[in-house]
C-alpha cells in the first residue's frame, strides 16, 4: 500500500500538461505569436504524457499483480522451485 501511496502521490503532483485525467493540451502543437515572436508549441508533449502514464499505469499493474506471480507453481514447466524466484518466469 505504501507504493501505491507513492504513486498516486507523483501522479497527483504532475504538472497540469501531464495529468491522467483531462490534461492541459493547450501547449501540445502548432504555433503561435507572443508579444510579436513566433513560438512553436510543444510538439513533444502527447508523447511524453503518453510514455509516462504508460509507466505509472503498468508499475501500478505490476505492483498489485506480482504476489499472484510469486506463488505461481512452476511445476507443470519441470521447474521444482518458483518461477520469479529463479527468475525463470
């Protein structure tokens, strides 16, 4: 539970660009003028918004599937001791 606390802790402190839910795309493409100056937006933006909730998503996954892996049995495979154990899984 300590885990999870932590990463629904980061997920909450991201930056509004980078939230789970409805995040700020304003600054995600195109261009625009600022005080006269041509600004080219942040085309790299969804991507990284993507790659990092991808991450915290599956270490959420895996935090809360791994005690299921970790009693699996590798018997059926020939293997007399735990797969994750060996690291055989």
């Amino acid at each position: 539970m300590k885990l999870q606390n932590e990463l629904d802790g980061f997920v909450n402190a991201l930056p509004p660009a980078f939230k789970m839910r409805n995040p700020d795309k304003s600054q995600d493409h195109g261009m625009s003028r600022v005080l006269g100056r041509l600004m080219i937006g942040h085309f790299w933006l969804p991507v990284h918004r993507f790659m990092l909730l991808t991450e915290v998503l599956v270490t959420t996954i895996i935090l809360h599937v791994r005690p299921y892996f970790v009693q699996a049995d590798c018997s059926d495979l020939g293997y007399s001791v735990n797969c994750l154990a060996t690291g055989m899984l």
